[in-house]
C-alpha cells in the first residue's frame, strides 16, 4: 500500500520523521536552523540564516518526537541591464530560466541555489555545493536583496539579478577574505539565483508493503506507529 502524504501534513505525525525523506520536514523555530557550510556564506547574514536537509530532518524529528511541532562559477556586469525587468527597490532581473512552481509565502522553507559576484570576481557560489541554501522566507537571514527576489520567484525561476548597493552590503561593503574580494561600500552586486524547492509542499509517497514484517523490532519499533488516516 502507498500512503501520499504532503509536507505540511507531516508536522500532525509525531514518529512519521523516523523513517521520512527530509525533503518533507521543515525547521519550526528559527533557532533551530544550523548553518549549511562550516565556511560562512557572504550573502548569509546570520549564522541562523542556512540549514541543511539533514539538519532539517534531525531538528525537525526532534520537534515531533516531543510532540512541539505544528555550476559553475560565473562573473555578471555591475549596471542594469536594457530589457532587465525591475522590482522595487532597484533590483533589476532577466529571467534565465522559467519555473512554474508555486511562489513562497513568508514563513516558509525555501531552498535556492546562487552566484555571487562583484566586478566578476565570484565571492559565492552555491553551485557547487551538494545540497542548496535553505532558509526561511522572510527572516531578514539573507542579503534583502536576495530576500526581496525570493518573494516573487516560481519554483524552477533562475533570475540574473543586480542588486542595488543598499539592498546588498550596504554602508559598510564586505571587507576582503581568501578567495573572496572586497566590497566597497553601497556598491551594487549580481547574482544568478535559483529557486530550487518549497520543502513544505512536496509530496512524499511511502510504500508501508516495503517495511519488513519479520524484522527485529526496537524499542520504539513499530513502522506505522504515529499514522493515522
């Protein structure tokens, strides 16, 4: 028998994290979020900003279990682009690949995939990482800049982004660090940004025929233990 079950139903089955694909669990508490890669990522602001789809699960099932829960690199020009659509606040885009997917809602777990660049010096790059960026829309974790685009996106959307120097680093730049130039202050950025996932609103299909019967049970065995349908 194969059960469907959507992300969001998963957080009213208190063991069904034990045996879950993590793609279906979300953080609950911004505190629990980890961040993706011992390296701090730039464009993550906070070390709360990034989590990864372990990290997701673990926290998660950690939640349920107490009953709580409810590429490669490239360079882009620095000046707007003619035809580059404009959201407010000065972010220019030109879409580089079309999604349609559903756009996020603030509060949600969102994965994404960039670039970062200043001047085509690469100072992050998130194409090259095994998992994606995940974070909560709307926590102010991420560059606004980024934050901004990511409200508006599909699901599948790949955006050439120029961020306005206000949106990005702001007053202060980003002072230099091995392999990642400096930023000057209010300069603008680029970015080609993809969003990858909304966790929460995949599907996961469960197969309960594949569990085995026979096996040895633990302590807190039983496969099914925690459905209810």
């Amino acid at each position: 028998m194969k059960v469907m079950i959507s992300g969001w139903a998963l957080l009213f089955l208190p063991c069904a994290s034990s045996f879950l694909a993590p793609s279906t669990l979300a953080i609950t508490n911004k505190k629990d979020a980890t961040v993706l890669n011992e390296k701090s990522s730039p464009t993550v602001l906070e070390a709360e900003g990034g989590m990864s789809r372990r990290d997701a699960l673990f926290k998660t099932a950690g939640l349920l279990s107490l009953g709580l829960a409810m590429g490669s690199s490239r360079g882009l020009i620095s000046l707007p682009r003619a035809g580059a659509e404009t959201l407010p606040g000065g972010i220019t885009y030109d879409v580089l690949e079309k999604g349609n997917g559903p756009i996020p809602q603030v509060g949600e777990l969102a994965a994404i995939r960039f670039t970062g660049a200043y001047k085509d010096n690469v100072f992050d790059d998130l194409y090259k990482t095994k998992e994606p960026l995940y974070f909560r829309v709307g926590g102010n974790t991420l560059l606004k800049g980024i934050e901004e685009a990511v409200k508006v996106m599909k699901v599948g959307d790949r955006w050439k982004l120029t961020i306005p120097g206000e949106l990005a680093f702001g007053a202060k730049g980003r002072s230099a660090s091995p392999g990642k130039p400096r930023i000057p202050p209010m300069a603008p950025v680029e970015y080609d940004l993809t969003l990858v996932a909304l966790p929460g609103r995949e599907t996961e299909v469960i197969d309960l025929d594949s569990f085995d019967e026979n096996a040895p049970a633990s302590d807190d065995s039983d496969p099914n233990k925690g459905l209810r349908f």
